[in-house]
C-alpha cells in the first residue's frame, strides 16, 4: 500500500504526463525533474527520468537524454523502453546502424503506444539512413495501422515514398476524421507533405470541401503551380475568398516577389480584378533598388498586370523615372515617356537631385527617352531630360 507521499508523487506524475499531451513541454520537463530526483517512490523517479529524456530526444538534447537513461539500463521492467530511448539517441548522433542494434529486442514487445511509435519511427529513419527504404516503408505502414491518426509516421511516409498510389493504399487505416486530424497536423508542419497528403486525399474524396478548406491554409506557400491548382478547385467550389494566389498576395510576411507573382497569376489565370488592386498596394512598397527586375520579370512571364504594378510603384518622382527607365529599356517608350512626364510633374520633384537620379537611371536610358520626347514633339519634357543627362 503506497503511502501518503508516493501517491503524491504518482499524482504528480500523472499531471506532467498531461502537460506533455498539453503541448505544454518546459513545465513538464520541470516537474519530471523534480519527481526523478525528489521522487519517494522508485517507480515514479524512473517513469520521471524516462519522460525527461523523452522530452530531451524531442529537443535534440542528446547528452541529456542518455544522463536520464544511463542508471536505468539494469532496470529489467524498463529494458525494451529505454532501449527504444536509446536507439532515437543513437540516432540523433549519427549511428543508425547502433540504433537498428538497440531496437533488436524490442519488435515484439508490450511496449505503451507512444514508446511503440518512437520505437516504429526510429526503426523507419535508421533503415532509410543504412539504404533500407522499402524495409522503412513497411515498418511505417505497420505504424499507420497500429496508431492511424499520429501524424509523425505520415510525415516519414511522405518523405521516402514517391508513389502517391502507395501512399494512398495507408489511407485504408484512416476513418474521415483521422484523416482530416492528420491533415491538420501536416498543414502546420510542412505545406509539401501536406499538399502531397491533401493530393492523396483529394483522389479519395474529389469535391470534399473539408479538403479544400485545410489546402487554402497550407496552398499559398507552395509553388505557383500548385498553388495555382488549388486554387482553382477553391473557386470552382464557390470557395474565391479562400483562394491561395490572393491569400499569397494579401501576406505581408512573405518576399514580394512572391507576393506579386501569385497576384499576377491570379489575375492572368482567373482574371480576377480584385488581384490588380491587392497589387497596386503591395507594388507601392516594393523597394526603389528592386523595381526594375519586378517590371522586367512582369513583362516577360506576366505582362497583363505588369501595368497595374507599374500604377501602383509609381508614388514619386524618384519612382517614376526608375519605372519610366525600365519600361524603356524594355521597349516600351511610349509609355515610359509619358511616365517620365508625370514623375517630373509630381509634386516630389522638387527634391529630387540629379545625383539621386543618375544613381538610380543610367544617362543612356535618359538619353532616349529625352530623345523619344523631343521627337513626340513634347519639347519641354525633352529639355529636362537633357539637363538631368548634363548634370
């Protein structure tokens, strides 16, 4: 019969372990720290180790995780576990072979579900490591099967598997709502494996807009042909508002070539208006020193909302004469002249030096567009052009 203190410790325990399932990692590691060492009950202080150096192997603390293990390798009820333990720290140092050798013994043991899934994944990651992806492969369909809605054994089945069909033939251990659990759980790891995932299910499941609702989370990341596809089946669902091209635009935490890219797709592909005016606003915050690669990469791969970029970088004289000078150089005078007339009639003018706007045109390209205006008979827009040429 425990007595008054062990029960604590075994309450205890219990409450760490649901701090894990919590997601909450710093204060159960706290808390197994405290049991393994102030533990009264023996039990407990190694399930408390064991635990500490789960968390450990999940942060890549290595070293620390082999501490917590070392004094319960003689430990007969915890053999198989703290071998799985440390067959995942031999891998982490590189040892897949040593890993493979301490995993041995443990194929048939009665090990708890998640010591199980460590053991299976560890498994998996050192057979692919010593050439083995096949034998990887099986060990992680036995996974699946064992434990459908864990996300871990998916990922690693997306990563070494190429044959979406193979993939697919996993998916008979899923019902609908695991497999929308372990969707959930690749869109916030990795849009690739999530796409390849939601790809699968969509094969399955063709209109299910459960699917189409996790993709518009994780499409906007992926490439523009994939984003592209996703967003058609989106809008072909009714489901515009949610499309990844205009989600990609609309995110101010993504490069802006990116941004303006997936605008421009959106409006080539799907002529959405809306998308020119997402693009106006993100152009007028584009850098001065990017502007001519954006304008020359529009007109070469989207020039149907390169006029609407161009609209919307045009906010000051500096800006308009850089937009004027790669519109020229890319062939297009007619406009870049009348471009050049506006920059110089904007009210920034006026601060503008020579100096700024020979470091950012070169004389050459004033040249003709200087040249270009006096022969449109715009004799004025000519002349100031000339004197930025002279200095």
């Amino acid at each position: 019969m425990p007595n008054e203190s062990e029960l604590e410790d075994r309450m205890a325990l219990t409450r760490a372990i649901a701090l894990v399932e919590a997601g909450d990692d710093e204060a159960a590691l706290d808390l197994f720290d405290e049991l393994a060492l102030l533990g009264t009950d023996s039990d407990v202080r190694a399930d408390a180790a064991v635990e500490a150096a789960r968390i450990c192997l999940g942060r890549g603390r290595t070293h620390e995780a082999e501490a917590w293990v070392q004094p319960l390798r003689n430990d007969s009820k915890r053999r198989e576990l703290v071998a799985v333990l440390e067959a995942v720290a031999n891998l982490q140092r590189g040892d897949a072979v040593g890993a493979l050798e301490r995993l041995e013994g443990t194929a048939g043991a009665d090990l708890p579900r998640r010591t199980r899934a460590l053991a299976d994944l560890a498994q998996a990651r050192a057979l692919v490591e010593t050439g083995d992806p096949n034998g990887a492969e099986a060990v992680l369909v036995g996974a699946i099967e064992r434990d459908p809605s864990a996300p871990d054994g998916w990922f690693l089945l997306l990563d070494i598997v190429d044959d979406l069909d193979r993939v697919c033939a996993a998916f008979d251990a899923l019902d609908d709502d695991a497999e929308l659990h372990v969707l959930g759980a690749l869109t916030g790891d990795n849009p690739q494996r999530a796409d390849r995932f939601a790809e699968a299910l969509w094969s399955r499941h063709p209109g299910d807009a459960r699917v189409l609702v996790a993709a518009a989370r994780f499409a906007p990341l992926l490439n523009d042909v994939r984003a592209a596809e996703w967003s058609l089946r989106l809008r072909t669902a009714g489901m515009r508002d949610r499309c990844p091209l205009m989600s990609r635009g609309r995110d101010v935490r993504l490069d802006d070539w990116g941004r303006i890219r997936g605008l421009a797709i959106a409006y080539d592909v799907f002529g959405d208006d809306d998308a020119l005016v997402v693009l106006e606003h993100v152009a007028a915050d584009v850098e001065v020193a990017e502007l001519v690669a954006v304008v020359h990469s529009l007109l070469d791969q989207y020039p149907s909302a390169a006029a609407a970029f161009v609209a919307g970088a045009a906010t000051n004289c500096a800006r308009c004469l850089v937009l004027a000078g790669a519109l020229c150089t890319a062939g297009h005078t007619d406009e870049a002249t009348v471009l050049a007339r506006h920059g110089l009639e904007h009210e920034s003018a006026a601060t503008v030096s020579a100096a700024e706007i020979h470091a950012r045109v070169a004389p050459d390209v004033l040249a003709i567009l200087a040249g270009h205006a006096q022969e449109s008979g715009d004799a004025e827009l000519a002349g100031v052009l000339a004197s930025l040429i002279n200095g």
